[in-house]
C-alpha cells in the first residue's frame, strides 16, 4: 500500500535506481551472483543421451545400408532443418522488429 495515496512515493525510488543505472551502467546495490547448480549441467545431459542415442544410432544404420538415395535424402532433410531453423531465428532479430513508439524514429520522420 501506498502511504501517500498518489504512488510518488513508490515512483521516485524506482526512477532513483534507473537514473543512476543511465548514469552508470551499473545499479548502486551490491550484484547477486547464484552460486552454480550441477542440477541444470545433469539435465541437459540426461535428455542430450535420451534423444541423441536413438539417432546416432539411426544414423549409423543408415550408413551401413549403403543406399545413396537414403543418405542423400537424410543429407536433406537435415540441411532443410538447419535452413528453417536459421530463418525462424532470423524472423526474431532486433534489427527487423517494429518501430512503433521508438521516439528518435518519430524524430527523424518529421
């Protein structure tokens, strides 16, 4: 609850933290820093063996078949994947995002 009924007493610390973040580039409190947690490493590790063994394992048998119209069509579908998942990251850039309420565009344009 607000003490003074209009929030400038809330407002005014909140604008004191980001002044001083502009000014510096550093927030005045001391960094928290998490101390490091095996569980995240273990995880990612545990689901890289689950789902890579099956396809490694795919891969290889692949290649002992020996046919060139199934690596070739493998080869494929795999540069198809890469190529998509490139353009769904490319879809989210920065640079290629709107630029409704930039205020140095709306200067600019005038």
């Amino acid at each position: 609850m607000c003490s003074g009924g209009d929030g400038i007493d809330v407002v005014l610390p909140v604008d004191a933290f980001q002044e001083e973040y502009y000014r510096t580039g550093t927030y005045p409190a001391v960094p928290v820093v998490p101390p490091r947690r095996p569980w995240t490493l273990l995880n990612w590790l545990f689901w890289a063996l689950l789902l890579l063994y099956p396809l490694f394992k795919l891969l290889i048998n692949m290649i002992n078949s020996g046919s060139s119209l199934t690596l070739a069509s493998f080869a494929f579908v795999i540069v198809i994947a890469s190529v998509g998942v490139r353009w769904m990251i490319a879809v989210t850039e920065i640079n290629k995002g709107s630029t409704y309420g930039n205020n140095d565009n709306k200067q600019k344009q005038k």
